[in-house]
C-alpha cells in the first residue's frame, strides 16, 4: 500500500508505550433485564499511547522527527506491540510449527501468516500482514522448507508462497512461525509539548492506532 512506510517505530520508546487490543460490542438491555450483545467490529483494533515511552529530549525529538516523517496522520508504519509480536509466548523463540496457516490441496500455493488466541471452540483467528524479515519459517507437515527455494514470504503482506513443485499436497499442513509488527498511524496531526511541564515529568500524549489491513 502506498500510504505506508516499512519502518519500525522507534524501539526504545515503543517498550515504554501503554495500550493494547480494542474491540466495539454494542449491548442492549432489555425489559426483562436480558442482554442482547453484538459485536460491531469482526477483528480487534489495537491503540497505544507512545507518549507514556518519552523519558528524555532526545528521545522526544526523534519522535517528533518521526512523526514529521509521516506527515502525521498520513502515512503508517510498523509498531512492535512489546507484549504481543512473536507467534509463540513472549519468552520462547518462534518455530516452524507454531501456527497452522492452512492444509494443502495440491494446488493452493500462497497462505497468508495467521496467529491463533485461545484453545477452545471460540478460537480467534488473527491475520498477521506484518511479519519481521527474516523470521518467518514455514513446515510442511513438520519439515521445514528451505528459502527462497521451496517457499517465499512477502513481509509488506503476511502472504507465503511455495515454488513450483513444492505446493503442498492434499491433506499437508502448513504451520509457520514468526516475528511480527502491528501496522499502524499516528492517530492525531498534531503533537503538543509544553517542554518546561515534560521537564517536570508530565508526559505527552501520542496516540498510535491500528490501521485494518
């Protein structure tokens, strides 16, 4: 997409930020006192406030520098959610069996990365479009296949594709494991710092929001 750039925010404020996944439920109350709840979004949203991660000048000027960079609200970029940007648990390194992307039919060579949350009948289903370079390995029913010989990642899409001759057979799963970043924008145009309150120890605010790929 054009409108986004294929740069991380940087690290050291990002471990700082505060925030995490959004979701909109609308609920009815009914005479009875029943509840009848619907869910207005299919997917989660993430925000964070990259404010909270400031904690000297200079880390302030490169986040003004990059915001400029983006034209505020103009542009995305990468986030790497602190909590959550490995398709295993945070203390574990990412394999290649990690996540099921799909089952092969003998045909289909592009899988997109998922990421599943829970274990139950209620299981959500994550798209991941923003895998890190160079951390995404793919198994083919356990065997690991080699890169760029036997399969591919685009990481500005999430979409794995096999070479031909190596499309998974019918009945194969494809499993994956991978480091990712959350795609998001800046979710203001302006940035306001009172520099002799931030000296005092008042942070500013920065919203950052998912943008829905």
């Amino acid at each position: 997409m054009s409108d986004f750039h294929e740069v991380r925010f940087p690290l050291d404020v990002a471990r700082g930020a505060r925030g995490g996944p959004e979701r909109l439920t609308q609920v009815v109350a009914l005479a009875s006192g029943r509840e009848i709840r619907n869910s207005r979004w299919a997917h989660s949203r993430r925000r964070y406030d990259a404010g909270v991660g400031v904690r000297t000048l200079d880390a302030l000027a490169g986040i003004i520098a990059f915001f400029e960079e983006r034209r505020g609200r103009l542009y995305g970029f990468r986030w790497r959610d602190q909590l959550d940007w490995k398709s295993c648990a945070p203390s574990l390194q990412p394999s290649a069996s990690d996540q099921t992307i799909g089952v092969g039919d003998g045909a289909t060579a592009n899988f997109l990365l998922a990421k599943d949350y829970g274990t139950g009948t209620a299981t959500y289903r994550r798209t991941i479009h923003k895998p890190w370079p160079g951390s995404v390995l793919v198994a083919v029913d356990g065997v690991l296949q080699a890169q760029p010989a036997q399969v591919s990642c685009d990481t500005a899409t999430g979409r794995v594709t096999f070479a031909s001759g190596h499309v998974p057979a019918p009945g194969a799963s494809v499993t994956a494991g991978f480091a990712f970043d959350v795609p998001v924008r800046f979710d203001t145009d302006m940035i306001e710092v009172d520099l002799s309150a931030f000296e005092a120890g008042e942070i500013p605010r920065i919203p950052v929001v998912e943008i829905i790929i």
